[in-house]
C-alpha cells in the first residue's frame, strides 16, 4: 500500500471525529490532529483503534503518544504495515 | 466489595521513568508535606466557613475511606463524577481530616489540573505544586500527557493515592457522560496491576448542572463504590474498555443518587402533606 493510499484511508477514517471542516479539505501531513482539525483528545483512541482494525496493526500505547499530526499517523501505519 | 490482598512484594513494578523525573516528584511530596500544616486548614477553613459548605455523613465517608486504604496494599485511584472547579478539594475533605491526612499524607490524593484552569500563573503554579498536583494540558502534545501520566502512575506505584475525573473535564450536561470516557484513566489502571478504583460521585443537592464552585451553603451528597477493573483487551483498547467501565460505574451512582433524592423529596412531601391534614382537622 503507498502512501498516499495510506494517507486516503487515515483522511476518512478522521472526517467523522474532525470539527473543522475547513482544515479537513486542506488536510496535509502536517496538519495537526487536536489543534487544526479539532478532533476531541477523548476521541484520539477511537481513531487509532479504527487505525488498527483498518490496516490490521497493533498500536503501542508509547506509539500512539507520537502521534499528534496525519503525518505521525500515516508514517506510524507504513512502518507497520510494511 | 472486598479489596483484592497484595502485599508490599506485589506491588507492581515501577513504570519507566527517569531519576531525575523520580527525584522531582518525591520532592514535590516531601515539600507539600512539609507546608501541609498551613495549607491544608487553610483549605478547609475556606470550604468550611468561607462556602459553608456541609458534607453529609462525613463521619461515616472518613471511616470507609480509612477502612478501604487499611485493607490493601495496592495501588487505589480514586475516580470522579466532574461538575465544580473545587471538586478535588471537596472530596479529600470529605474523605479526611487534616490531622488524619497529616500522619497519612500518602492518603491525600494526587491531581491531574488541567493547566490553563490551575496553573496558569507563578503564584497558581506553587499552590498547585503544594497541593500534590501535576499540572496536565489536556489535548496537549501525546508525549507530555505521556510523562505526566507515567509520574503519576509512579506515585501510585509508591503507595501514594492519585484522584482522576474519567469524564476528562467538566461534565457540560450536569450528567455523567460515558461516551467522552477519557482513556487516560484507563491507561493508568491498567499500568498498575491489582489497582483499586474508588469510584467518588459528589453532587450538591441544589447542584443542577456544572459550574465554578457549589453554591455557598450547600448540602454535599457523597457517594463511594470500590471497583477492580479489568479488561480482556490489550493496550488503547484495554485503556478504554477500562475508562467505559469506570465511566458506567459512576453513571449508575448517579441513578442512584437521584433515585434517592426523589424518594427523599417524596418523604418530605408525604410528611407536610400529614402536617397539613393534621392541622387542618
């Protein structure tokens, strides 16, 4: 899987959990979670657990504390899933 | 509910955490004891007489805590509904007295403030250095959460007693809100092998949504529920079957609570309505 097909899939996983819609249309990689997208830090867990049944990974609670940008998350999935 | 008997052997070993992060927190607890004496009336002085506030059945709330923390080694979290800014402050009130808490200072919890509410200034930041607080910034950047979080889980780890609002702020509806469950309380359970939760659920009887403070004058209602959470998940999604069920404990405190009440008002009802016949016979 490259990617950006990685990052397609971490984008729709996100869009339900995501109150700015504005910077969702504008996502990057550097686009940052909890402050530009405004996810709610409670529903964090959520997305990375539908990051695990997505790509069938195992995310490490000391993994998911790097993640704080779509970048973090995309990178963290391709080292696992590749 | 009887408590799970770990002796001092079965302590969970200690998470990683750097010496120097070790040193700093059994620094901080040795100062906040040292200046215990003058905070700590203080702080009460200011619930007691400054609010006038009045919790009810504390005697009995004391001995249950007292008898609680007498059973078991392990480590004990206490894990509360969230309406007021003074939430913490209230319970550890409730749960002892100064002198009690002064030749038991493990037994008053550690918080987790959320920083811009509680230390947002020098003078914020010492008191909430004194008062066994780690300062956390909620949303803030994963790896800091992380450290606090594991400094906290350390302190437990050590016999000490934290206290955490699973709901993760201020409950916005006036109701315990399961589905914002923060997994952080989670995490911290399942850190600590053997860890007791000692489910807290505190409401004003005039306490009809969130706030700053409860009214002055106000009639506290506590109520206490020890719980062993355990999940047959790993990692985050352990951490948040854990916070869920914490969560739904306090949800069906909360029940209990109003169910109470209403039986309570109905009583007093039934009675002046007596009253009234009577008189009027």
């Amino acid at each position: 899987m490259s990617e950006r097909e990685v990052m397609d899939k971490v984008v729709g996983i996100l869009k339900p959990y995501v109150k700015n819609e504005v910077a969702l249309a504008a996502v990057s990689p550097e686009t940052n979670i909890l402050d530009d997208l405004e996810v709610n830090s409670a529903r964090l867990v959520d997305v990375i657990l539908a990051f695990e049944d997505t790509f069938g990974i195992q995310v490490a609670d000391e993994d998911a504390d790097t993640v704080n940008t779509v970048g973090d998350a995309v990178k963290l999935i391709c080292s696992k899933v590749h | 509910m009887g408590a799970i008997p770990l002796g001092i052997a079965a302590r969970p070993a200690s998470p990683e955490l750097s010496l120097g992060s070790k040193l700093a927190v059994l620094l901080q607890r040795e100062v906040s004891r040292l200046t215990a004496p003058i905070w700590m009336p203080s702080a009460v002085g200011v619930l007691w007489l400054g609010f006038d506030y009045e919790v009810v059945g504390m005697e009995r709330l004391r001995a249950r805590y007292r008898r609680i923390r007498s059973q078991s080694d392990a480590p004990l979290l206490i894990c509360a509904n969230h309406l007021t800014m003074i939430d913490s402050a209230i319970i550890a009130w409730a749960l002892g007295s100064p002198g009690w808490y002064l030749f038991n200072y493990s037994a008053i919890a550690w918080n987790l403030p959320e920083r811009r509410n509680f230390a947002y200034s020098p003078a914020s930041d010492v008191l909430s250095y004194l008062m066994k607080c780690l300062p956390v910034t909620r949303g803030g950047e994963r790896a800091a959460v992380a450290d606090v979080l594991n400094r906290f889980v350390y302190l437990l780890s050590q016999g000490e007693v934290g206290m955490i609002f699973p709901e993760g702020g201020r409950s916005r509806s006036g109701r315990v809100e399961i589905e914002t469950a923060a997994p952080g309380v989670g995490r911290v359970v399942t850190a600590l092998p053997g860890c007791r939760v000692l489910c807290v659920y505190l409401r004003g009887e005039r306490q009809e949504t969130f706030g700053s403070v409860p009214a002055r004058g106000e009639r506290l209602h506590l109520r206490l529920a020890l719980m062993h959470p355990r999940s047959r998940y790993f990692g985050l999604r352990g951490s948040r079957d854990v916070a869920q069920q914490i969560v739904a404990k306090l949800a069906e405190m909360e029940r209990k609570h109003f169910d109470a009440r209403k039986r309570r008002r109905g009583s007093r009802r039934s009675r002046s309505g007596a009253r009234r016949d009577a008189s009027a016979v």
